[in-house]
C-alpha cells in the first residue's frame, strides 16, 4: 500500500514581499530513486521546510542591498531534508544494524539501554549488566526479538557488597518478589539483602544502592533516585500530576498492554511522600530558600549596620506584602492524624498545632468591617462558604521586592481572608528577621492596620514584636490603590511615600500564576501532602529566582538609571516655571507630613473644584450687588442678563424641552440682543415657506457664542456667557473623570468576579452605560470648548486654552492606565487629571500634580540606590553561604567513616554550587 506523508512549509508570496503562504508537499514513504538527479534538482523537485542558513555576513559592503541580501542568502541556504532524504533508506538500515560480541555462547540478546547495538551472548548479558541490572533486554526467536528480563536469566542484584561479590549469608527479598521503579520503566529483579554481621537494615541498604525504599520494615518496592529527582523537576516545570507521571512510565514499561505489569501507583505515592529521619533538630523555617538580597543580619549586613545615620537606614527596610489565594483550597477528605505532613514549620507553611490552637482560642472573634470602601476581602471574611472545604484558601507573607515566599510566612485559611489569620503569619513572617525598618504591604492596610498591635497581645508570646523601637509603614499595593476612597490613596501610596524606590508590592500576585496549576491536584490531598507539596514548589520558586537575581537586577539598574536621569531633566524644567518661594513651602509641608502622619496630608487635593452651579450663584450675587449700586443694565422686570445665559445653556443641555419654554426665551432674548431678531425674522420666513415646525431639540438658540463675530452683542451676555461655558467645562471634566472611575472599577469587579454568560451580560450592560454616560459628559465639554473657542478673541481672553484642552478619546482613560509601551513608571498622565485647580491659583494647581510630586519624591533615583545596596546584599548572602555549607562538613559526628565523608562531600558541593553562583553574578 502506497503511504503519503504532508509536510507543510511557510515562505514569502509572489504578490508581496512582506507576506507569508502556506506550501504543502506531499511525499511518498517508500524509497525512491535519486541516482540520476542532481542535489539541484532535488531542491527544485522537493520544497524546504526549515530552510536554516548560517548566521554570518556577507564580506562586501552590499548587506544594506536588499536584492544582494537575498541573493547572498539563497546561495548560502543550507537544505538539511533535502540532503537527508537520499539518505534515509541507510538510516533505516542502520537503525536495525546489529553487531556481535566476542563470546562463545549462542549470540540471542541486546540491550535497548547500552551503548551500541552489539548481540551478546548469556554469559556476557549478565557480566556485562552486573552494574547496570535495570536495562530493558530483549531475546532472539528466531525471526524477530522478544523483551525478557534479566531476573529470568539468572541475574540477582547483592546489596550491602560490590557488584559481582557474592554474600555469604543472603537474604532474598521477601518471596523473591521486588519491584524497581525507573525513569527507563517499572522493573522487577531478583534482589538479595546482606545478612552479614556488620551489615545494615534493609531500607539502608536499598537507599546505599540509590533506591528509595517504599517502607521501613521489608520493602518490596523502590524507585531509582534518578526517577524521583526526574519527578521533582518534572513536576516544577509542567506541574504533571503523580498519577499521570507513573502511568506514562508504566506505558515506556509496554506500550501495547499485552504484558501485565505490576501496578504501584499507591506505593510511588508513598514514596513521593516518606518519613524523614534524624531532622528532629531542624529549627523553624531552616528548610526555605532564604531571599540573599532582603536585609539578613550576620549574613548580607555590614558590621554596625544598627549605627547607621538615620538618614541612610532606610536602606536596610525590609519589604513584605501579605496577600490571600482561595484558589488553593483543599476538600475535607482527611486529618492531621492519617495523613502527617513532614515539615512541622522547617519550610514555608506555619506549625501546624500552635497555629491551630490559637485559631481555636480567637476564632470567635468577629471581622471588623471595612471604613473604606466595600472590600469583600474584610466584610464577607464570616460569611465566606466553606462547604465540604477543610481550608478556603491560603495566606501569604511574600518577599515583595524580589518575589520570594518568605520561612513561616504561609498558612491555612479556613474560612475567608480573616484578620486573626493574617496577623499570625505577619508576625510568624517577621519574627527571623531583626530590621528596624519594616515596610508592610496589603490590600486591606487602611483597615487591617488599625487594630493590628491590639490583636498582636492575643497572639502566643513568642510572636510578640517590640515595635516602640521601630519605624513600621503601611502601603496599600499600587493595582488596588484605585479601589480605595480618596483620601487612603493618598495616605497608603507608595508614590506619596519616600525612600521605597520603585516598589509596586504586586509580588504574591506574580507568584499566584506560578502555583494555581498545582491546585487541582492539591486540593483533593490531605493535609499533610497539601502542605508537603506547596512547600516543594514555593521553595523551587524562590530557587529559580534566586538563580536569575543577576541578569534581573542587572536589567533594573540599568533601567532605574535612565529613568533617574530622565524624570530628574523633567523635574528641573518643570521646577523653573514655578516661584521658589512655593517650592520650597510645599517641601517644607512634605517633610512635616513623611515625619508625622498627623500633621496635614499635603497630598490631598486643596483646590474646590469649579462648576457650573457655584459660578451661577456668583453670577446671581453680582447682579444683585449692580442693583443695588445702581448699576443694572437688566431689560426684564424678572430676567438679568445672567439668567438668560444661565437658562440658554440649560435649554442647550436638555433638547427634549418644551417648545413654550423655547419661545419664552426667544422674545426676551430679541431685547437683550437686538441683532437677534432680523435673524429669528429670517428662520421664521424660512419655516413658514418649508410649511414646517422644527423639532424642540433642532432649534438653534443663538447664544452670543453662535454668532458671527461682525453682528454687535453686548458685552456682559459674552462675559456672563464665557464665565458660564467655563465652569461648564470643568463641570463635564469634573462627570468625564467620575465616569471614568466608575467603568475601571466595575471593569475591575466584572474581570475578578464575574463567570457564567448571564452575568456577562448584564455586566457587559453595565458598562455600556457607564460608557455612554462618559461620552455624553465629553459631548457637553465639546460644547462648552467650543463656545470658548469662539469668545476667546472677542474678550481677549489669553491663557485659559492651556489649561483647557480639545478632549480626544485617548485622554479619557484613568490616570494610573498605560497605553501601549508604557509602565507604571514611564506613564503619561492624560491632561484631564491635571487640570482641577490650575485656573486661579497656580500654587494650589501644581500642587496638584502628580508628575511633579512624583519626580520630587525622586523614586527611580532611590530606586537605583536600593538596587546597588542590594545587589551587594546579593553577594555576601551568597558568600556567607559558601562558608557556612563548607563549615557544615564536619558539623554533623558519624560512627562510621563512609558516613562522615558522605555528609563533607555533600556540603562541600553545596558551597561550590554557591561559589559557582557568586562568580556568575559578578
């Protein structure tokens, strides 16, 4: 039967250079003859797939040519399926080529796991394989090869001697059946233990061969240590689930289920899970990878650190976010009692009894709720459903600056994000470290900080914290600042905040993608091997980080640098159109305010916004004063000349107004402006030849902005008009930001919470409404805009236009929104947030300004400070290290020899893997 095979190949279309096509060829899997054609031929006959060429370039200066440039590359182009298919009968030849051994028994077997293809003899099958007795064999029947395993032809593993030796008091495994696990597939071998005098348990012995036992007490089974450590990281990388890793290992066993094989998918997981032994002087949190760039003392400190001037401390602060993930929630499906975890707080997750007791003693103790705004994590921490759930989540206590889970900084939520659990592993968290600086980082901090000391007395005496004697900070993550009252995204912002660099606190959200994958599996565990498995897998993520801590803070001070020296020209030009009596006031309230929170925030807006209602009352006042100094130009026993404009643009705003109230304002309008009226005489002519009535919101009102520049209009309607129309605008600036507002934050809620096409919907409804109500205030600043456009030059009004920009669509995002290509601290603030306070009082107004409050707190030049400091923190972590693994390797006294150098050995490498880290960095 003929078989085809499709291969598929991009390359450049005929119609346009810039564009790519598809190409298939089809071709046939039998041999075909290619003696008479040449290797041009065959490359126009057959089409490259890959078309792979060296990269180098051309010697002559035409590389800038780009007809040279492709001719230069079809002459160079390297066609590798091309040249391999004449080939491709020899490589099947060869794939099946044996060849033979030098014995003198019947030649009937080779091995798929050796190197070469040679056929080997019964004698030499098992000599050579003395060390090697998991390789897969296979048998000659004549006409084809059969898998046989080396237990059936003779060949018995001995432990506790060297391979080859004999024992002479064996002990065969219990009924001669044991099982082996390995990367190459599941084994079973003939297996002898040592029952000499001298000689160890059985499960040492297994664990000396490089097996680890499935049991204590007469273990049958055992899987290679390469097969756990293949596991290990497979299960970093991929997050495979232990069920579907054994079977694929048991279908690398026979892929074709005609051999049963032994199922031992409950002993691997038994293993995958195993007692430890001689830990039991393991200290709390010892077993995590540390963060070697966080301020440890007596490791990345320099001496007398404490004896820093107190303008210098801030760089030894320590950074901690706390955030909860109730994707991470577990079924009740066990207890502490059957399934035991095995770290008992030497990792990440808190101990377990202590923890639990005092959640038992407090537990009765209701949330305070929220005097912010509604923050489900706060006011629905009692109500959350826990059905059928032993744990709703977890908490965490993350390194925020460099995103690495810290020792005793995880634990159990078992119903919602609760303060009482929280604040343990805050303080758990921080009890390694003695920093005088702390900067905590939550959500909730506005709330969660109130009663945080008062809560810390209820806790056991080990975590209390001397806190009189420490500068302790609270900021609100810069992503869900915006979901915040005012006055607590100013009071909790980091970039209100000196000496914190360019820190945005969104570590644990970084991590949360990195360990969600694992929830599905981890939340039908038990409790122990819930924990066990976290603890894994947060440790392997604080270990690739730590890994890649050189090229990433190489690329953040390199940035920090070019933002420094950027926002610092930006800072100077902005500062030199600013009097210096007022710099130096505002600098003066800053330092007041960073030094006590007391004193009056000066970031909180002093400017009342402009609008329309409050300058229609000044208008209102001042034609009383004109009355009363007899000045009032008023032709209307009821109607001022403010009035009128004052109603004209209400009508403006509302179309669907009654036509009557339309007519009354005209013919008051004709004695105001007496040009008027040869105007309304000619659209009245124009209707009545046209036998039409135009509809209330067609009717053009004619205020003294609508008309033509040459028509006369008194003074006080273009002033009373101008006043009118610019409160208008600040008024729709004042609705455009509002609504803006209100679309991020329902935007924000829809994406969090929102699941299932009915609520989608709705959701989706919602927005279109917040979106229209936008656009509707954009339309009434148009309007307004517009008008002032048009009386600007009759009143000679000059400089308004800076302040008061056309409205384009981009403008109308929040403030903390990037476009395309911008970052948090590259980001161009749209000049509508810029704009409330800037008409009267340019102190007030500037005040205002985020860029300028922003570059004098100079973020990204403490933030290059923050990094040299700890990039060098990075580097005596490591080095400290280095000689402390180098001291462990005669810390630990063995009665046997073989264990002493064992254990050197170990620790020895362990400072060259830290040595061979310091060099890379560096």
């Amino acid at each position: 039967m003929m078989i085809t095979q499709k291969l598929f190949a991009i390359v450049p279309s005929a119609s346009c250079n810039d564009s790519l096509s598809l190409r298939t060829t089809f071709l046939q899997s039998q041999p075909l003859d290619f003696g008479e054609m040449t290797q041009t031929d065959l490359a126009e006959s057959l089409f490259d797939t890959w078309n792979e060429m060296p990269l180098s370039e051309p010697d002559n200066g035409e590389f800038g040519n780009e007809d040279n440039v492709l001719s230069t590359m079809k002459k160079k182009r390297i066609q590798p399926l091309c040249q391999w298919i004449p080939e491709w009968s020899s490589y099947l030849d060869e794939m099946i080529h044996e060849c033979n051994c030098k014995g003198e028994g019947k030649l009937l077997y080779h091995c798929h796991d050796c190197f070469g293809v040679e056929i080997m003899c019964h004698m030499c099958v098992l000599n050579k394989h003395a060390h090697n007795p998991l390789h897969r064999i296979e048998e000659w029947h004549g006409t084809f090869f059969v898998r046989i395993s080396l237990k059936s032809l003779g060949l018995c593993v001995q432990l506790g001697h060297h391979p080859g030796e004999k024992c002479y008091n064996p002990e065969p495994a219990m009924a001669d059946d044991f099982v082996v696990i390995d990367v190459h597939g599941i084994h079973e071998i003939g297996l002898d233990f040592c029952g000499c005098e001298t000689t160890q348990v059985h499960y040492k012995q297994l664990l000396h061969a490089r097996w680890f036992p499935s049991t204590v007490s007469n273990p049958q089974t055992a899987a290679t240590f390469a097969l756990m450590e293949f596991f290990h990281l497979l299960s970093f990388e991929s997050k495979v689930l232990a069920y579907k890793f054994y079977y694929s290992i048991a279908r690398r066993t026979d892929n074709t289920s005609i051999t049963p094989i032994r199922d031992c998918y409950s002993v691997f997981m038994h293993m995958v899970c195993h007692d430890p032994c001689g830990v039991d002087a393991t200290s709390a949190g010892a077993c995590a990878v540390l963060c070697p760039a966080c301020p440890q003392p007596g490791k990345n400190l320099p001496d007398n650190w404490e004896n820093a001037p107190q303008e210098t401390r801030w760089i030894y602060a320590l950074f901690l976010a706390i955030d909860a993930n109730f994707w991470l929630k577990w079924k009740l499906v066990s207890s502490d009692n059957v399934d035991l975890s095995l770290n008992a707080g030497w990792s990440y997750f808190v101990e377990e009894t202590v923890y639990k007791q005092y959640l038992s003693e407090c537990g009765c103790e209701l949330q305070e709720k929220s005097t912010c705004v509604s923050h489900n994590a706060v006011n629905m921490a009692d109500i959350k459903t826990s059905r059928g759930l032993a744990v709703t989540g977890v908490g965490t206590v993350d390194c925020t600056r460099h995103d690495m889970k810290l020792p005793n900084g995880v634990g159990d939520l078992q119903k919602g994000e609760k303060y009482l659990n929280m604040d343990y592993l805050v303080f758990s968290a921080i009890l390694s470290f003695s920093i005088f600086i702390l900067n905590l980082l939550y959500d909730v901090a506005c709330q969660w900080h109130k009663k945080l000391w008062t809560h810390m007395d209820s806790m056991p005496p080990h975590l209390h914290l001397a806190h009189e004697n420490k500068i302790i900070r609270f900021f609100v993550l810069k992503f869900h600042l915006n979901a915040h009252i005012q006055s607590c995204q100013t009071t909790f912002s980091f970039n209100f905040s000196k000496n914190v660099g360019h820190t945005d606190g969104e570590a644990p959200e970084r991590g949360w993608a990195n360990i969600n994958c694992v929830a599905l599996s981890t939340k039908e565990m038990g409790p122990g091997a819930c924990h066990n498995t976290l603890d894994d897998h947060f440790g392997d993520w604080n270990w690739k980080k730590i890994t890649m801590l050189g090229e990433q803070m190489l690329h953040k001070i390199k940035q920090a640098s070019s933002r420094s020296k950027l926002h610092r020209e930006e800072l100077h030009e902005l500062e030199r159109t600013i009097p210096a009596l007022s710099l130096s006031a505002w600098r003066s309230e800053i330092i007041l305010w960073e030094e006590d929170h007391t004193k009056s925030n000066p970031f909180e807006s002093r400017v009342v916004p402009i609008t329309q209602a409050a300058i229609q009352c000044q208008l209102a006042e001042k034609d009383a004063a004109d009355l009363q100094a007899g000045a009032d130009v008023s032709l209307h026993a009821e109607i001022s000349p403010s009035i009128l404009i004052v109603s004209g643009i209400d009508l403006q705003d509302q179309h669907n107004t009654l036509q009557h109230r339309l007519d009354n304002w005209v013919r008051i309008q004709v004695l105001y402006m007496p040009a008027f009226a040869p105007i309304c005489s000619a659209e009245e002519a124009n209707q009545f030849q046209r036998a039409t009535t135009p509809k209330p919101e067609d009717f053009k009102l004619w205020l003294p902005s609508e008309l033509d520049p040459h028509i006369p209009c008194h003074q006080k309607l273009c002033n009373c008009e101008w006043e009118l129309h610019y409160a208008q605008a600040h008024d729709a600036l004042n609705n455009v930001q509002q609504n803006i507002r209100l679309f991020a934050h329902l935007n924000m809620f829809k994406i969090a919470n929102v699941r299932g096409q009915c609520a989608s919907t709705r959701a989706c409804t919602t927005l279109d409404l917040a979106t229209a109500k936008m656009h509707a205030s954009k339309a009434k600043y148009d309007v307004a805009w517009a008008a002032l456009v048009a009386l600007a030059p009759q009143l000679g009004k000059i400089g308004w236009s800076d302040i008061l920009h056309p409205l384009l669509v981009s403008d109308m995002r929040p403030m903390g929104d990037f476009i395309q290509g911008q970052s948090e601290g590259t980001r161009g603030i749209p000049w509508i947030w810029k704009t409330p306070g800037v008409l009267q009082d340019n102190d007030k107004g500037l005040q205002d300004s985020d860029e300028w409050l922003s570059g004098l707190q100079a973020h990204w030049s403490k933030e290059v400070t923050l990094l040299l400091k700890e990039m060098y923190r990075v580097l005596a972590f490591l080095t400290w290290q280095v000689e402390w693994w180098s001291g462990l390797s005669s810390a630990r006294h063995f009665k046997r020899l073989a264990n002493i150098e064992g254990s050197a050995a170990y620790a020895k490498h362990q400072s060259m893997l830290q040595q061979g880290i310091v060099e890379k960095f560096r």
